[in-house]
C-alpha cells in the first residue's frame, strides 16, 4: 500500500502542514493561535502546544533555512527554540515573531488580532 493512497498512513504532520500550505486562514491560526498558547500559557503543556504550532506553521511557509537568513539567527538554533524542551530568549521569540507576522501582512501590534479565552 502506498502511503499517498492511504490518508490513514499520512503523518498528521504533513496532513496539517499541506492544509496550511492551502487555507491562508488556517494557516494563519495556526500562529495566532500558536502565539496565544505561548503568551498565555498556565503550564509547560501549553507552552509544548504554542511551539509545536509555530513549528509547523514554519514548516508550512518559510522554513527554518529562510527564517534563520531573516532573523540572523542559526537554523538549529531556530528548530531547538520551537523543539520539545525549547526555551527561546524574548528576544529571539520577537524577532521570529516579527518575520512571521509580516509574512502574514501584520505590519504591527495594532493590527494583531488574538483571542484570549
């Protein structure tokens, strides 16, 4: 059986990140949401959740080669930062915000809009 011809045997991953490549709005709430999980999380499960989100959402769009050329930062810098365990500086986080938001067309804070509920 042939991976393509079977969704059951498609990684989630590459099922949410080929939907995200397709559906700007899903897409982006992907980072929105993944950006509220990071702001407002109440413990390490919801800080996981924030950066498996934009994760993918990076993987969907930029990459990490091209973001790390955008922000100065390194690649495996960039993957450990929204890995398992990673644990990025406000600084870093800001700058890969920035780069993300613009990709969306959000030029700055006043025209980001997030829910918290």
């Amino acid at each position: 059986m042939k991976k393509k011809n079977n969704p059951a045997l498609i990684p989630i991953s590459e099922t949410i990140i080929s939907r995200a490549k397709k559906d700007p709005a899903y897409r982006k709430g992907m980072l929105t949401r993944g950006l509220a999980y990071l702001m407002a999380a109440k413990n390490n499960e919801d800080l996981h959740i924030g950066r498996s989100l934009i994760r993918d959402y990076i993987n969907a769009t930029i990459g990490f080669p091209a973001l790390a050329k955008r922000t100065k930062l390194s690649k495996q810098s960039l993957m450990r930062m929204f890995g398992t365990n990673g644990n990025p500086t406000l600084a870093n986080l800001s700058a890969v915000i920035h780069v993300l938001l613009a990709k969306e067309g959000v030029k700055d804070a006043d025209h980001l809009n997030i829910a918290l509920r």
